[in-house]
C-alpha cells in the first residue's frame, strides 16, 4: 500500500481540547497515517504542547517549531517539502476526519494515480459533531471541477489528499488572506494537475467558532477581488467572470453576520444527512 503523510498546523489560539479530538481521530483511522507533519506555527503554550507530546507516544508525529506566528499559508509552505511521502492529507487542528477517511481517499487513489488532488464531503456542526447543521458536496469529475472553479473553491481544504510534487510544481502554499487553499487549487488547474471528489462526507467541520463572521466585511471582499484577478493574470477566467464572481460575493460579504450564515445554509450548503461510509 501506498505510504502517505498528513499536514497539520497549529498556533496559539487553537483549543488544546480541539486539536486532541483531532489527533484521536487520527489515531482511530482505519487506515492510519505512516507520517503526522505537524507545524508549530509559533510558541504555543503548555496546553497546547502537552496534548501534542501526549500523542507523539502514539502516533508518529514530525513536530515543526517555528519560531513566530507566521499564518496559514507559511506554515504549510514549510510543511509540504518536510513530508517524507508524495501523498500528503490535509487536516485542520480543530476538525475531526471520520474513521474511514484515509482507507476510502487512499484506496480511490491507488485505483486512479492520475489524481493530483482528492477531496470530498464535510459536515459542519457548531458545538457537538454529533449535531451537524450542513454539509457541502462538491462536482466529482474534474471537468466540472475546473468550470466550478471559476465562481466557487473546488476542493475541501480541510479533507484534502494531494501529490506533494503537484503542488510544488505550481509554486506550493503562498501567503493569501484566508484563501491559501483556492489561490492553489486555481494554480494546480492552470498547471495540468486533475482533481476529483469523492460523494462521502471526510470530515465534521467545526463551524460554531466565528467562521462565518470571518467570511465578512469589506477587507475580506477586498482579498477576494485580488485573488480573483489573480486568477484573471493566470489566464483562469476573463474579466466578465470576474466580474460575476466579484458581484454576486458582494451581498454576502457585506450582510451582517447572522444573515450571512442563513444564506449559506440556504444557498451554499445543504441539509445535514447520515454520514456516507
């Protein structure tokens, strides 16, 4: 079988109680991990350090330290060539990947190695995983992918498996206002790479900790009409596109915050359903 490493960071914010049902739901896959890259993005605190020694006796653990709070999209930039394999998955320190998660994605793979970049389902719960309020599914093949690609990011970030020499073909991570993940995956098209979706829901999702607050506010619109015309320069979309994908972001970036998580769920995602196995 095909060896694969997971990619974490974690900084000083993150709930040490979040990131140990993290690590144990790595620690019950039924297909475990053969590498955890985990980034330190800055000095943590004893919380935080003690769940991560805590776990490196059970888990094969790779912990990075860096020396200051850099971001997302730096610390996985480090991460990516720090990996031993050339499939890398993706987790998030407060999300929880469902038992299956890497037999599924890593057997699909194995079955289909022209893949670059594997995906699929999240549910989203707020407080409890076993109360889940949404989910989003994707297209499946990559021809949807890249027409999608165009209004909306095409991959979960958070439930991803993608070939480490893809992504360092394209430039790896780069330093984008929470959309580290898109400016990627639009790379990774305009380079070749082919994506697809599995139907089966990854990962629960931590929703209930402001994310959909964060999604708001002119700064947020802002970064967005730069990564979108970032992806004009790469010859991604036309400027009519652009524009599209600028003006229909505006209402929902510019709504107050409650009204904003309404017409996620009413329009973005879908009704919470049993997870797929």
């Amino acid at each position: 079988m095909e060896k694969f490493s997971v990619l974490m960071s974690v900084y000083a914010k993150d709930s040490p109680g979040h990131l140990e049902e993290s690590l144990r739901s790595l620690e019950g896959q039924t297909r475990p991990a053969d590498e955890i890259v985990l980034i330190k993005d800055g000095p943590l605190g004893g919380e935080l350090d003690k769940v991560i020694a805590d776990f490196s006796a059970r888990l094969p653990i790779k912990a990075i330290q860096l020396t200051e709070n850099r971001g997302l999209g730096y610390a996985l930039s480090v991460g990516v060539p720090e990996c031993r394999h050339e499939r890398i998955a993706r987790m998030d320190a407060d999300d929880i990947s469902v038992a299956d998660r890497f037999q599924l994605q890593m057997k699909y793979l194995e079955a289909n190695p022209e893949i670059d970049a594997l995906s699929g389902a999240i549910m989203e719960f707020d407080a409890e995983p076993s109360m889940c309020v949404a989910q989003r599914h994707l297209p499946n093949d990559h021809a949807s992918l890249f027409a999608f690609g165009k209004k909306r990011c095409p991959l979960n970030h958070m439930a991803v498996v993608f070939r480490k020499s893809s992504v360092l073909a394209a430039g790896n991570y780069q330093t984008r206002y929470r959309q580290e993940d898109y400016d990627l995956w639009v790379r990774m098209l305009v380079n070749g790479a082919i994506f697809h979706n599995l139907d089966n829901v990854l990962v629960l999702v931590r929703c209930g900790n402001g994310m959909q607050s964060r999604r708001g506010g002119l700064s947020y619109l802002s970064h967005e009409a730069s990564l979108f015309w970032h992806f004009r320069s790469l010859g991604y979309i036309n400027f009519s596109e652009f524009l599209y994908s600028i003006g229909i972001r505006v209402p929902v970036r510019l709504f107050p915050s409650e009204y904003r998580s309404l017409l996620y769920r009413a329009f973005v995602r879908k009704p919470p359903t049993m997870i797929k196995s």
